[in-house]
C-alpha cells in the first residue's frame, strides 16, 4: 500500500522554497513509499514531469508500454497517449515501485 494523501495542494509545490528539483515534496513522498528512480522504463513505472512554468515535478504518469502513458491532463478525464517528445522533455524522473524489482 501507498500512503498517499487525497491531494497535494499543487500552490504548495509551485510556492515552497524548499522545492527545487532535488528536494521535492512530490518525488520525497514517492521516495519514502517505496519507489527509486530508475534510468530505462517498464511497464508500471511513475514518470514524474515538470510543470510548464516550474522546473518542478507536480504531474504524473504510469507508463503502459509500447511508449503509450495513462494521466489526467488538467480540466479533463484519464486517458492513453503517446509518450511523445513533449512529455519526454518534460521528464524529470522516472520512478518504479519496490515490488517490481
């Protein structure tokens, strides 16, 4: 299990001093539940993508494989696209859980 709370407030992240690529409250959460970063992706991997306006990581995909990625653009639902050079470039961190070593 993940202790995840029901939502991070995104203002937090962007405003924090302390949140600077190294010492983020997204990727230290997933950190302390069991996730590393890893260097190439498979199936179930957390990336972790930067913000438009922000060097810091406050969104968030599951990779499916075949380049394909499950997450929930703003203002709209869940959906599958492509792990395309927008979102690669936006890459901060590519993270796997524990239990899939």
């Amino acid at each position: 299990d993940i202790n995840h709370p029901d939502r991070l407030n995104r203002e937090k992240w962007e405003n924090s001093p302390d949140n600077n690529t190294e010492n983020a409250i997204f990727l230290n959460h997933l950190l302390e539940n069991g996730f590393s970063i890893v260097n190439n992706l498979q199936i179930a991997d957390i990336i972790l993508t930067r913000g438009p306006k922000i060097d810091v990581p406050i969104h968030h995909c599951i990779y499916l494989g075949n380049n394909n990625i499950l997450h929930q653009p703003n203002d709209s639902s869940s959906k599958i696209e492509n792990y395309s050079e927008y979102y690669k470039n936006r890459t901060i961190y590519r993270l796997r859980h524990r239990s899939l070593f």
